[in-house]
C-alpha cells in the first residue's frame, strides 16, 4: 500500500493508459455489433451461424490473439494496436450475442403498435426496439467493460502498457508491493467504470425507475399524428 501511495502519479499514468486500451475496443465492438446485431435478429440460420463465429472467436486464448494479430495486420510487436484490435475482436463477439438478446426482450405488443402505425423496420429499430433494448444492453456492456479492464492486463507480457506493467515489473523484482498496487488500481478502475456506465443507463432508460404500474415502464409509441397508441 506504501507503494501505492508514493507512486501515486506513475499509477495515474497506467490508468490512463490502461482506460484507453479498454474502452477503444469496446467502442469498436458496439459499432461493428449492434447493426449487425440488429440485422441478423430475425434471420434465424444466419443468427446461429454468426453467434457460433462469435462463440469460436471468444475461446481464443488472448495471449496468443496478441501474438498473431502483429503477423496478420503487420504492425509491431510493442504497438498498442495489437492490444485494441485483440480486444475488440472479443468485444465484438460478446456483443453480437447481447444485442439481439437485447431486442428479444422488446415486448412484442409494442413492436406490432409500432409496424401498425407505419414505422418501417429501420426506423422501428432506431427509435422503439434499441431504446427499450437499452436495460439489457447496457447490463451486458457492463460485463463487457470490465472484462476489458482485466483483459488489458495481459498485453504487459508483450510489452504493452498499463497498469498490467506493475505486475510484470514486481514480479521480475521480487516486489508484492507493487503487484498489489497494480490489484488494487485494477480493481478501483473497473469499479468506478462499471459505476458510470450503471449511471449513464440509469440516466438513459428512465423509464425503469418507475414501478407505479407496468405500462409506465415502457415509453407509449406514437402514431404520425402524435397520439398514443
């Protein structure tokens, strides 16, 4: 803990670093998996074929991902991107299966009030189906957010930086200190993370805060002369 404390900036600086390896990728992987998500929800072989690539892409171990990824994409071994693509390939495949459950638990009365009213599937899906999606997604994107944290860990062993750095550099001294250190920036970094995003889903599914009755959990979908259906 002593470390800790008369290290404090140095930790700071790994934070930074650290948080930027995480998120980068999980940023990547929504943009690449929620249309896509969207797209293969209702088609049901292409759904089981591209969540069974997702499954396989998941299992592969990440120190060997961050080996291979410098030979394929011909980046250097120490370069950052190894550890941002790595992950975003993980990311992507956690995504791809939670953004379709994520739409499956859109009631289907509101679906069916939506199309009934004129809404085509593109706009159904951007303005009805993602938005009251956005409970679950977000629990997802959390366990996803923080299993970056730990994942980033791993790309000390290559060279990369992060606070996986203090683990790497206290076991090669013999010094639990700094490994300590390196536990316990981990561990407040996820927490703090895995806090705002709980806020910011909090702030943008307000809906959920109410248990007056069940109906005010999901906003009324409108009809094109903007009265409730």
């Amino acid at each position: 803990m002593r470390w800790l404390i008369d290290n404090f900036s140095t930790v700071v600086d790994y934070s930074k670093t650290h948080l930027y390896l995480a998120l980068l990728p999980l940023l990547i992987g929504l943009l690449i998996a929620v249309p896509v998500g969207t797209a293969i929800r209702n088609v049901r072989w292409l759904r089981r074929i591209t969540l069974t690539l997702a499954s396989i892409a998941f299992t592969i171990p990440s120190l060997a991902l961050f080996v291979t990824i410098p030979q394929l994409f011909g980046l250097k071994t120490l370069d950052p991107l190894n550890v941002v693509i790595a992950l975003s390939v993980y990311a992507t495949a956690l995504l791809i299966r939670a953004v379709p459950e994520a739409l499956d638990s859109v009631p289907d009365n509101v679906i069916d009030a939506s199309t009934a009213v004129g809404f085509t599937p593109l706009r159904r899906a951007l303005t009805v189906e993602l938005p009251l999606a956005l409970p679950v997604m977000i629990a997802n994107i959390r366990v996803i957010a923080v299993t970056n944290i730990s994942l980033v860990s791993v790309g000390s062993l290559i060279g990369i930086g992060g606070l996986g750095v203090l683990f790497k550099q206290g076991y090669d001294r013999d010094y639990p200190d700094q490994i300590v250190a390196g536990i316990i920036a981990i561990v407040v970094l996820a927490l703090a993370l895995d806090l705002i995003l709980y806020l910011i889903g909090r702030f943008l599914t307000p809906w959920t805060r109410t248990s007056t009755s069940t109906s005010s959990k999901v906003p009324a979908v409108l009809s094109a002369e903007g009265e409730p259906v």
